[in-house]
C-alpha cells in the first residue's frame, strides 16, 4: 500500500513544503546579512555561533532547493526527502532562541530572521503532515523514532543556547531603559559632539553596557562607567539617526532609543582630497611643512611641498618598506619582510640605525615627541620605541573588538587617532587606550592606511588620511579637543 505512494510523481503538498522550507531559509539568511555591518557586529559578539546558524539556515536553503526541483521534474519521492522536514522544524527551535537573545538586541530590523525560524519549528512540520506522498516513506515505528529523535536534538540544541550565557536572562523580562540627550551646543561638521546617557535606568540592578549607532555606519558598545558619555564628530552636513540601547546586570536589553540628528555646514568637515604620487601606498607622514609619501612597489619616498612632488631613492637593506615618520632631522621607515624599523638621515637618507620590531607586522608610526609608537594590524597593540636605541618602552593594548584591523596612527599633542579598516576612525587615551571620540571612515573607509595630524590654527586641526585603494590623501578639518592631557579617559572629551 506504502509502496504506491512512494512512486507517487508530481505532489503538490511536497511542492508546498520545500517551496515554504526555501523561503524561511532566506529569511534566515537575510536577517543575519541586511544590514550588513549589524552583522559584522553579531559575528565579532558571538564568533562561533553566528557561523553555526548560518550554516543551519544556508543548509535549509540548499535542502529545501534541491528537494524542490526533485518534486518540479516529477521525481519520486525519497526517504531523505521525507527525513528533511523533520530537519527543518528541529533547526528552527534553536534559531528562534538564538534570533530573540543573540539576534535582536543586535540587529532590530531582522524580524525576517523570526518569521523565518518560526516559519521553519511550526510550518513546516504542519504542512509536512498533509503530504501522504512523505509520510508513507515513515510508517509505524519509523515515524515514531524520527519524531522522538526530532524532540530530542531540539530539547538539547535549545539548552545549549541557554547555557551560553543566557541562563540567567528571565522568561518575562522588565528591560531596562535607554535615553540620551545631545550636551554639546553646536551640531556642526568637525565639531565634537557629546552624547550624554546617564538617564538611562533600569529595574535589576546597574546598566552594565551601552550600544550605540551614530547613523553613519560606525557604532561602539561600550561598558559601563565609560559608555554612558560619548563624543563623535561628523564630518559631512546631513541628518543622522542615533540610536543607544542598554544592558543590564541580568542581560535584559532595552528597546532602542533615537534621536534624530541635524549637523549643519561649519568651518570643519572634509576640506580637501587630492591625488597621491605613488603607485601602491604603504605610508604617509606630515612635518608641518612637508607631506612624505612611501611607495612600497617602486621602493621609494615621495615628498610634496606646495605643489612640487620630490622623489628619494631608499637604501637597498629596505626590501618592503612600509609605515614612515619625519620628525626633526630623521626618518623611520618600517620593513614589512624584515621586521625592522631604519632611521635615516631626513637630508641623505643614510641609514643611522636598525631597530628590531617587537610585534608581528606594524601598520602605522607616530612621533609623539618622546617615544616613536609603532601600532601593530595583527596584534591590535601600540608599542613605544625608544627613538635612539629602539628598545621597548611600554605597550598599549586596544580592544580588538573595535580594532579588529588597526591600519593608521596619528599624534594630535594630546591623544592618538586610529583607522581600522573596519570600523572608522577612532581618538583614544595615550595611557590606557579608551575611547574617546569616532568618526566614520572617509570615501567608506576603503583602505585608510596611514594618518597624520596638521595643528593647524583658530582652535581647528587636520586629520590627514591616506587611502591605499583611491591613492588619495583626505583633509578632515576638526575642533581640537581640550587643552590639557587627557586624564582617564572616562570622559567625553579629554
């Protein structure tokens, strides 16, 4: 009797079931990709999970896919076939729990990734049970087996999500409550601008974290006391919608808060961009009056004063050089093949000294007017050189959640800027490396790899960024921050 359904061909409940099972998997699919950077967040938070339901919901996307064209050529049905939408509804447990603790505090506009999965544990398995072409591949005890089997990695897949460190979170929750306001008394481009969220409040206990998003592609979680005061600086006119939610000590994330943004046109922004002489750019260094360039396939420095580009030739023990920094009569260049930094002579380019790089490759170097800072791209760490002797001074290690790939480095006199390729442009504490103001990356921080600081003057500095894709050199005039050192680093501003 089984036997006849089996070679049954075209069903339209088998074309219903996977044809359903495709599309909650790309809902899946797109509530983890869109928007993309809120993904590179989940992934950064939660590494091994996010791969693990990404490949679970990628998996229902290529089963449900194959399964219906077998059903669209009239193909019988298989016992793999009718295996799968158990399959389904088992792996879609597990994605609600991992969507509602993982997913939405992170990502508020991936509803699709609920539907989907809630599409996958009841959908499914409902339309799967008016499809006789499916379940007469199952009869007696092998239905009850696969069901059991079902219940059972659903149960342990679902308790494995709790004990990853939700267990504490409640099932009827009381969030927290973000709000901010805007402290600073202008909204203009290049102007520092504080954000105060110390009105925040929550009923268990203490806000722990504050997430921000400042609507221009960068965003910073940060902990508490510190995250509750930022200072972000736009550099382009238009509106801009942040947004802050907070954590408490039970896990409990707060519904968003945001606040729509006006920066008006100032005296700072983007001044200025222009071409880079070069043909791949490694490094870039400002002495106040002259711009240094490194080119790392020609082997060569070029210098720009006005308008007039000057080429040196470097010594031939620099087999790849990198990062550069003149300061008074010397030049270090880094050597990316060696791990050596060269001091040469800023009038012959003769080599002074050799140092030996402590790190694992050095992306960036900063003279601050004691030590030569060196920030390593693998390591995410800033070492301090001696500049005569090139022994290790100290180390400054950042957060490589918001330095996954630190790439430039610049001295302001008070505090140091670093662009990540991923995540824009930051100001942080000399001493202990916290953050002290953002900034989006220009022209989509492609590759900004070098910066350098110009003090400029009327209370305003330049923040100078080259790109090694464009070959481009960019001018963010900014409000200097401050007039003294920088203490803490718990504050908006030093």
């Amino acid at each position: 009797m089984h036997t006849t359904n089996t070679q049954q061909t075209l069903d339209l409940g088998r074309l219903q079931l996977h044809g359903l099972a495709l599309l909650v998997g790309l809902l899946l699919l797109g509530g983890l990709l869109f928007p993309w950077n809120n993904f590179v967040q989940l992934v950064i938070k939660h590494k091994v999970m996010t791969g693990v339901f990404f490949m679970l919901a990628l998996l229902a996307v290529e089963l449900a896919g194959y399964f219906l064209i077998r059903a669209m050529r009239e193909r019988p049905a298989t016992p793999f076939e009718a295996f799968a939408p158990l399959f389904y509804g088992a792996s879609g447990v597990p994605h609600l729990v991992f969507g509602y603790f993982y997913l939405l505090p992170t990502n508020p506009t991936a509803t699709v990734y609920m539907l989907g999965a809630l599409g996958l544990a009841i959908g499914v398995p409902l339309l799967w049970r008016q499809n006789t072409n499916l379940r007469a591949l199952l009869p007696g005890r092998a239905f009850t087996y696969s069901v059991m089997v079902t219940a059972t990695v659903t149960v342990v897949a679902a308790a494995t999500v709790f004990a990853l460190g939700w267990t504490q979170r409640p099932l009827f929750s009381d969030p927290p409550r973000a709000y901010f306001v805007v402290s600073s008394q202008t909204t203009r481009v290049g102007d520092p601008i504080d954000f105060d969220a110390t009105g925040s409040t929550t009923k268990n206990g203490k806000i722990t974290t504050y997430d921000w998003d400042f609507g221009d592609g960068v965003w910073r979680e940060a902990d508490a006391p510190s995250g509750a005061k930022i200072t972000h600086v736009y550099y382009q006119p238009g509106d801009y919608e942040v947004m802050l939610r907070v954590s408490d000590e039970r896990g409990e994330v707060s519904p968003a808060y945001t606040m729509l943004i006006k920066i008006g046109q100032g005296e700072g922004g983007l001044e200025v961009q222009q071409s880079l002489h070069g043909q791949e750019i490694s490094g870039m260094s400002w002495d106040g009056r002259s711009l240094w360039v490194v080119d790392r396939r020609e082997r060569m420095v070029y210098s720009l004063v006005g308008e007039e580009w000057t080429r040196h030739e470097l010594p031939e023990e620099i087999r790849s050089p990198g990062a550069v920094e003149r300061a008074d009569r010397h030049i270090w260049i880094t050597d990316d093949i060696e791990a050596r930094i060269y001091k040469l002579s800023a009038e012959t380019f003769e080599i002074l000294s050799v140092f030996e790089y402590p790190g694992v490759f050095s992306a960036d170097v900063a003279w601050d007017g004691k030590y030569l800072w060196v920030v390593d791209e693998i390591e995410a760490i800033l070492y301090a050189l001696d500049p005569e002797s090139g022994r290790l001074q100290k180390t400054l290690k950042l957060d490589q959640d918001l330095f996954p790939r630190p790439l430039g480095l610049a001295w302001d006199g008070l505090a140091f800027w670093i662009s990540d390729m991923h995540y824009g442009i930051r100001r942080i504490h000399p001493e202990n490396g916290a953050i002290l103001g953002t900034m989006a990356g220009v022209d989509d921080n492609r590759y900004p790899v070098a910066l350098a600081w110009d003090s400029g003057s009327r209370g305003y500095g330049v923040l100078l960024v080259a790109d090694h894709d464009t070959r481009r050199l960019y001018r963010l005039k900014l409000r200097a921050w401050g007039t003294e050192k920088p203490r803490g680093g718990l504050g908006p501003t030093p």
